[in-house]
C-alpha cells in the first residue's frame, strides 16, 4: 500500500473544521456575537506574586487584561502605557469595506478563551484561474488579541477552491506580507484611516499572485526535478547505522514519500496543465502544509480533543506558522 493510499480524501481543510461559520458578512460585531467573543472592553487588573508566606505582592506598573463577563485572562503582563480595545471596535473598521462589498466575512475562530481571534473575509471579485479549471480564491485573514505585540494583523491568503480548499498565505520572496497595527494611542486612527488602504495592499498582492501561479503553471517539471526540490526543502538527514535512533529517518522518509505521492496524485493534480509542472510542485507542498503537517497538539491521540487542536494549529500555521513559512521557502525555490 502506498502512503497516498492511506488518506482521508472526505476530510475538508483544517481552517473549515474550526471556528464558526458566521451568517452576517458585512458587520463584524455580529460575525463576532455570533462566535461569542463580543465581549467588549477588556477590564485590566494589576499583577500580584503570592510570597512563600502567603503574602500577596502587587507587581508594580504590571497587570493582566481579564474577560468582563468570565473573567478569563486574555492578556497578560501588559504595562499601564497599553490601550486596551474591543475586538468588535478595533476591527469594526472593516465594517466600511465589508458594506461596499469589498470583502466578505466568512468565519471567526477563536483561541485561549477569547484572548485571540482569527477572521476570514472573501475578497469575492478577485477570484482568477490559473489554468482553466484551477481557481483561486482570494481571502484576507485578520488577527486580533490582547497581547502588546500588535492589535491587528491583516495577512492574504490563497484558497484552491475547486478542488481540495487548500487555503494558505500567500508567499512572497519579500518580507512584510503580514500588515500589522500595533497598539499606541493612535492605533485606532491608523487603521480607520487604512482600512480601505489595506484591502487594497492586498488586491495588488492578488495580481502578483496571479502571475507567480501561472508562472508555475507554465513551467514544466520532472520527477528527477521534483526531487532535487525536496532535497533543498526538505533535506533528508543521515540515514542512522545500526542501533542509531531511527525516528527521525523515519519522519523524513515519510514525508518525502507523501511528497513525491502528492506531486503526482494530490487534488487538484488531475487537472489538465497543472501535473507535472512547478504548479503542481507548488500544490503538493501546500496540500502537505495544510493537511498533513506534523503538529503538536498537546494530547494524546486518543484523547477527543486531539482532531479539533490538530486542525486548529493546522489552519494557524499554514497562516502565520511553520507551515507558511515552508510554503515561502517552496515559492522562492520554485521562482529562483
């Protein structure tokens, strides 16, 4: 049995399995009631250290940002300098944009108790083929939480619609493709002002897009190439000598298998111009990322949590981890 016989082809991409899939697409207070992160203000509270004798000491200029209707912590060690903002008011200025039909609200999905949430919005009239029956839908994802990194992060992402909802970052050979707004007095300003600004920072990245995917699609490859790709993306380690821990030879051999399976046999790879092109090299890494990625879960297998957190580090890192950084270096090798 080969590996590409032992998948799952019925399961959907991990970005749909988790969050929720909101009816209101043009207001993002409701996409967010909806999802029940509409919590308002986050109330801040000083830290404390509780002392070997049990004396509790304030930490000075120090606090935590806690929910105000479960009182969960959803920031932490934040400095009185930090300004707080709702998540329905910091990215209610997409509201504009969404009501002009720019942009589409699709799902909300959250994470650490409402410390952090993840938005998706269709940008529905930047839809493009690479080749003829290959789809590509565009999406902006936003990014919110409580911490004094950033308040918002606004990052474009690819979705092959029409054949496995591969959805994933769009990888540039340039630094810079996630747009941030950190948190300062002005931030809310900013991104008013901006709002409009961003969505269209991302339609010119679409059309860069357009023309690196058809760029790839236009470009034949081999298997021999293919393999000499892998050995610079994924490159093999020493196969160990008797008695040597094998675990790791055995992971990369793994992947490389369900690579090569992939490049040939992968969705989407049926379609006429797309197999055995850079195109195709391209949609078996991003399929790898975005299905079959090892993470870490943090439980045991068996455990009934273990498929939801899978599919929740899955969609976050094809998006702004591991996986999309993969996928950028697999871009810059494929367009070298």
């Amino acid at each position: 049995m080969s590996v590409i016989d032992t998948i799952d082809w019925s399961k959907q991409a991990a970005w749909k399995s988790v969050g929720t899939q909101v009816d209101n697409r043009h207001n993002i207070q409701a996409a967010l009631q909806e999802a029940g992160v509409a919590y308002g203000m986050p109330v801040k509270r000083q830290m404390a250290s509780v002392l070997d004798d049990g004396t509790i000491m304030p930490v000075p200029g120090r606090y935590n940002l806690h929910r105000p209707d479960t009182g969960t912590v959803v920031g932490t060690n934040v400095t009185n300098r930090y300004q707080a903002v709702a998540f329905e008011e910091a990215l209610g200025i997409f509201d504009g944009v969404a009501e002009s039909g720019r942009i589409e609200f699709d799902r909300v999905i959250t994470k650490s108790g409402g410390a952090e949430v993840f938005v998706s919005a269709r940008l529905p009239d930047q839809e493009f083929d690479v080749v003829e029956g290959d789809t590509i839908s565009p999406w902006m994802w936003l990014r919110a939480s409580h911490n004094s990194t950033a308040s918002i992060c606004a990052l474009l992402s690819l979705d092959r619609a029409m054949s496995c909802d591969n959805q994933w970052a769009a990888a540039t050979n340039k630094s810079g493709n996630i747009i941030k707004v950190r948190h300062t007095k002005s931030a809310r300003w900013k991104v008013e002002q901006y709002a409009d600004g961003i969505v269209d920072t991302l339609t010119t990245q679409v059309e860069q897009q357009k023309k690196l995917c058809r760029q790839l699609a236009g470009t034949t490859m081999g298997v021999g190439d293919f393999d000499r790709f892998m050995d610079r993306l994924f490159p093999m380690p020493k196969e160990p000598a008797e008695g040597e821990p094998t675990r790791g030879w055995t992971i990369a051999t793994h992947r490389r298998e369900l690579l090569q399976e992939l490049f040939i046999a992968g969705r989407g790879q049926d379609i006429p111009g797309v197999r055995y092109t850079r195109w195709a090299a391209m949609n078996a890494v991003t399929e790898y990322t975005t299905h079959h990625m090892n993470t870490k879960t943090g439980v045991e297998r068996d455990d009934p949590r273990y498929a939801q957190r899978r599919d929740m580090r899955l969609a976050e890192s094809s998006l702004f981890g591991g996986g999309a950084a993969t996928n950028k270096r697999a871009l810059a090798l494929l367009t070298a």
